[in-house]
C-alpha cells in the first residue's frame, strides 16, 4: 500500500512523506523562510547575452539574475527583450536560478510543453494498443497548437475523455494569461505553481494511492475534486501513527545500517558524493567472497533507495568491498540499474573499475533534504551542518505529543540550546499552550548543550525519553528494515546459496552458473526450487551476461566455456548472452541478430544451427 502523508500541523514548515509498504520511500521539507519557486513563470527581461557561457542573463524581478541557456530558449533574443520564462533550479550557493522558454505545464493526467514543435506522446506504461489509439485520435481531433507538446501520463489510461477535455480547458487558459502577460511590458510573476503538498499528490498520486494530511492546508479544487484526502485526527503525530518518524530523523545520519550486519557511510562533498560499503559485523557465508557479495548485493538495494530519497544529485562514486568474480561486479551494477528504473530524475550508472568503484551521475530534481533542513557551521566555515531551528522545534514538538499521549504524564520536561528555547518562545508558545490544555499536563523548558532532550514524569517516576535515532545508528542498534519490492517481471535476483542447493546445478558464482543443467530431465524436476522449465534458464543467465555459455552435443546439458573451449564451435553453439525482453516468460532474444517467439523456436534454431538433436521431454 501507498500512502502519501502531510504534515502542516505547523504552519511555518510543511513535510510530506511518501511511504510504500514499511519504508519511507520520499521525503520534502518546506518552510515558509525558504520556499522553492521551481515551476514559477514569469515575464522576464534579457538583461546581457553572454556569449561565452551560451546564455542569457534574465531580469525576472529578483535580486539575482536567471540563468536561461541558449538551447533553452525558443528563438533568438537580443537584450532588452521580454520573454516569458519557467524556473526549473532554484538558486544554490552563489548561483541564481535555472530558466527555460519551453514552459511546462503538468495536470494530473497530463504535461503540456509551451514553446515546442507539435508533438505527442504517451506513457510508455501504457501497454493497451486500443487506449492509446484512443488518446491518439483524441489528439489529433483538438487541433492543438503548432507550439504545442502533450505527454500523455500512466494516470490517463484509467480516465475518460470528459477528464482530459477538462484538463485541456484548465491549461488553455493559463497559455492565454502567459501571451496576454508580453501586452504588460513589464517584469512580474505570471503564475505561482502549486504548494508543495499539491505537487507531491499530482506528481506521485497513483492509483489506489491513500493521502492522509494533519493540520489545515488549502488544497486547490482541481485536486480535490479528483482526489478523496483524508483528515488525521489521531493525537499522535501523522508520521508517529505511520511508523515513519525514525525513518525521517535517520535521513540526517551519514551511515546506514544493513540487515547483514554491514553498513554504509554516506560522504558529501563540493565535487561529489561519496559511499563507501563496510562489512561490519557481517560473517553470515564462511567463503569471504561469498560474503563480499551478501554485503554488497544488500548496499547495492540500499544505495538505490537512499540517493532517491535523499534526492542525491551529480557526480556519484561507490566503493564496493572488492570481488574476484566479474560476474558478480555485473549483477551489482544490474541491481542498481533495476531499482532506479522508477526514478524520476535522469541518471546514468557506469562499471565497475579495477578498484571496485562504481562511477554514476544523476540529475538533482530538488534540494538535497541535508541542505533544505540544516544551515552551514559558522565555526568550520560550512566542513560541518547545523540542523536549522525550525527543524529542531518541529521534532521537539512531535516528541512532546509521543510522550503526552502515555498513560499517567502529568510533566515533560524539555532541555534545549538557549537559541532554540528563544526559537519556541517567540514562534512557538501558543501551540505549547495548546498541548497542554489538550493533554492536562504541565511542560517545562530549560537550558542545556543538546539539540534536545525529553524527561517525564509519569505516575510520580521520572523517565529519560529516548529519540536519539542517529545515536542508535552509530552504536549499530538500529537498522531499516528490508526492503520489498514488487516482483519485477524480469527479475530474478538470487542472493543467497538457496540455487546452491539444486542438484540440477553445480555450484558456480552464488548460483549465477548454468553448468550441468539436464534439458532432457528438465520437466521431472520435483523440487519446488528446481528450475522447471527452459524460460527460467533465460532468467539466469540473463544475470551473468559475462558468462559464455553453450549446449554440448555430448552430455545434452549447458556448459560454461573456458578460454581453451572457446572454439568449440563444431560441438556445441556459443551463447554470449540471453536476455529476456520484456513480461512475456515465454519470449526471449538469444544476440545472433534474431528473435525468437517462445522457446520451442529458440531450440528448433539452436538444432538447426548447430545440428543437436535435443532431446525434450514428451
């Protein structure tokens, strides 16, 4: 289950959280101080072409101007000229926003493109031929304009045409006040985008999806009306009730512990981001590769997950616990690949080098959630971060209502640094006021040298609350739980010894081998973890494609080759990779150029190719 969860119980700041199962998969903090404007268009005003950097300097009424390059700009423009631009990077460090002419417009079924040649495209998720002939010919009969890009997106599949002609209505008159802003002449905001809790939902909304919010916030009528959001009126925080709040608070630590026993240290630099893979207390497997590979394999899933939920951006490198296998350095990078094929930012994954690092990029979509929550250390001069005031009060208050909501508290008592103390006292006193009358218990501030820390008293005892999450971490006392994917159509990931175990294989790179497997006996397998049947073969040996694996005339069975049997070509045929192309168990592409319907086609080519009579089961 999905669920999507607002916090605006505070209404200086505002987190949303996106959990899927047991795992917080996203996380967006906002506060009022420090509002992202990515989506905003404006009338803007070229200031000076720089030709060096390939660029227009844009007056868009801020202090700094944007940056608008020339492949983002839709005509030539000399300086002095209007021109209407979006905002897709907010302003970092000493550099000033990121503009673009081609102006993006999203709804909940749609993304319209201002600026463009007249396109259209469909979600590649939408697989039935006779709905997308449908939004097909939906397109072609609005007689949009020649400017004009429309993506069709996954949540148009399951929608009626009156849904999308309504969209269309919304959008086109937001296009009208963009070419009626140019009769102004003059440098204004054109049109604010959505709250952040409205781009989470229209962005991640899916079907089945459930939206929970606390605290009032105005949600636009273009959503709600689509989208039922249900009001939470627990006593416990929104993301206390959803088991979330260690979740988040362990987004601040540099190291993640892993089931096995390992852990990952995360690095964060001007140039890069480093992650380096430790085994720890990992000693599950005996063989040290083996073990090299159980640690890895799990960093690799976490890895994945953490660079999309602490939205990691630019130049990436890991550092893997060295192998020998390079097979299993392939599954690594396979891994990786797999579970960021969902991401919503552009990312490319390279190789393993000789060193056992993995190299990646990634496009950054939003603020690091370490730079939007914590301000540089005025003593180290920004080596270090600081955890921002506002941050520290909302995790002081949600801890107080934890706390409050036990039996028999009748006093918290709450010590602070003296900057956060004058933080609650002139921003937050009302809402303490609040949990006091709501709870009937009485709580107490006073000053210490910690972010925070929480005693109570409860039925005349006075208790330490433990919060500190980040403590646990570094002690190894906390761990996330596994993460559960969706079975992937394609997958079929092997991790532990379980193949090893199959008479049907010999033992050979974790499971990942296909030496000694009987086609001819192929279909008597009993056991439930034998392979049974020839498709699950593609599924193996589409893990290790640096295997070179053959048919061997004589034993009837598939054979890994050696350097000194490579040419064994008269004997046997040579399949360098096998690789299945999509949902279909029953289709599969052997890389001699041809594809092969169902597996009984592949075999009759195998046979005549290579003149094996295969023996199959009756």
């Amino acid at each position: 289950m999905k669920s999507i969860l607002i916090d605006a119980s505070d209404e200086k700041n505002l987190q949303v959280a996106i959990k899927e199962e047991e795992r917080l998969v996203h996380f967006f903090y906002e506060s009022n101080d420090k509002k992202s404007i990515i989506g905003n268009i404006y009338l803007g005003q070229v200031d000076h072409v720089e030709h060096s950097l390939q660029a227009y300097f844009i007056n868009y009424g801020n202090e700094k101007n944007g940056f608008l390059p020339f492949s983002h700009a839709f005509k030539v423009l000399r300086k002095g000229e209007f021109i209407a631009v979006q905002v897709t990077k907010d302003e970092k460090d000493n550099k000033g926003v990121t503009l673009t002419s081609f102006v993006e417009i999203k709804t909940l079924l749609m993304i319209f493109v201002a600026n463009k040649v007249k396109n259209m495209g469909i979600s590649k998720k939408i697989t039935s031929l006779e709905k997308r002939e449908i939004l097909q010919n939906w397109f072609n009969e609005k007689g949009f304009k020649e400017s004009l890009n429309v993506i069709f997106r996954k949540e148009s599949e399951d929608e009626n045409l009156e849904a999308l002609d309504q969209d269309c209505v919304n959008v086109q008159k937001i296009l009208n006040t963009i070419e009626e802003s140019y009769s102004k002449k003059e440098i204004h905001l054109i049109r604010e985008e959505f709250n952040l809790a409205e781009k989470i939902i229209r962005d991640y909304y899916k079907k089945n999806t459930e939206i929970h919010i606390e605290g009032h916030l105005k949600i636009k009528d273009i959503i709600k009306n689509r989208i039922k959001i249900k009001p939470h009126k627990d006593k416990q925080p929104i993301f206390e009730k959803h088991e979330i709040m260690d979740q988040i608070e362990a987004l601040y630590s540099d190291r993640i512990n892993l089931p096995c026993g390992g852990y990952i240290k995360i690095s964060y630099t001007e140039a890069l981001t480093a992650i380096d893979i430790n085994s720890g207390s990992c000693k599950k497997v005996k063989n040290i590769d083996e073990n090299s590979l159980l640690v890895n394999l799990e960093a690799a899933e976490e890895i994945a997950h953490q660079i999309q939920l602490r939205d990691i951006g630019g130049l990436i490198v890991i550092d893997f616990i060295d192998m020998n296998s390079s097979s299993n350095e392939q599954m690594l990078e396979e891994t990786i690949k797999l579970r960021l094929e969902n991401d919503k930012a552009k990312f490319n994954v390279g190789n393993i080098d000789k060193f056992g690092l993995l190299s990646m990029s990634r496009q950054q979509i939003r603020t690091n959630i370490l730079r939007s929550t914590h301000s540089k250390c005025s003593s180290c001069k920004g080596i270090g971060f600081l955890k921002l005031p506002s941050i520290i009060v909302s995790s002081i208050i949600k801890n107080i209502r934890i706390v409050a909501v036990k039996d028999g508290i009748t006093k918290i008592i709450v010590g602070t640094r003296q900057e956060i103390l004058t933080h609650i006292l002139n921003s937050y006193k009302e809402q303490i006021f609040d949990i006091e009358r709501s709870f009937n218990i009485n709580i107490e501030f006073v000053q210490s040298n910690h972010n925070f820390q929480i005693n109570y008293l409860q039925n005349g005892k006075l208790i330490e609350h433990d919060h500190e999450v980040i403590r646990k971490i570094n002690e190894g006392k906390f761990a996330l739980k596994p993460i559960t994917y969706k079975k992937h159509a394609t997958e079929n990931l092997i991790k532990t010894n379980e193949f090893n175990r199959d008479n049907n294989i010999l033992k050979e790179d974790l499971g990942l081998g296909l030496e000694g497997i009987d086609l001819e006996n192929l279909d008597h397998a009993n056991n439930p973890n034998k392979i049974e049947k020839i498709s699950d073969i593609f599924d193996i040996a589409s893990l290790s494609p640096m295997q070179d694996l053959y048919f061997e005339k004589n034993s009837n069975t598939i054979k890994k080759s050696s350097r000194e049997k490579s040419q064994h070509i008269n004997q046997s045929i040579k399949i360098t990779q096998i690789k299945r192309l999509n949902k279909n168990p029953n289709e599969a592409n052997v890389y001699d150029g041809s594809y092969y319907k169902d597996t009984n086609a592949l075999i009759e080519s195998l046979d005549s190719a290579s003149n094996l009579q295969l023996k199959r089961h009756q």
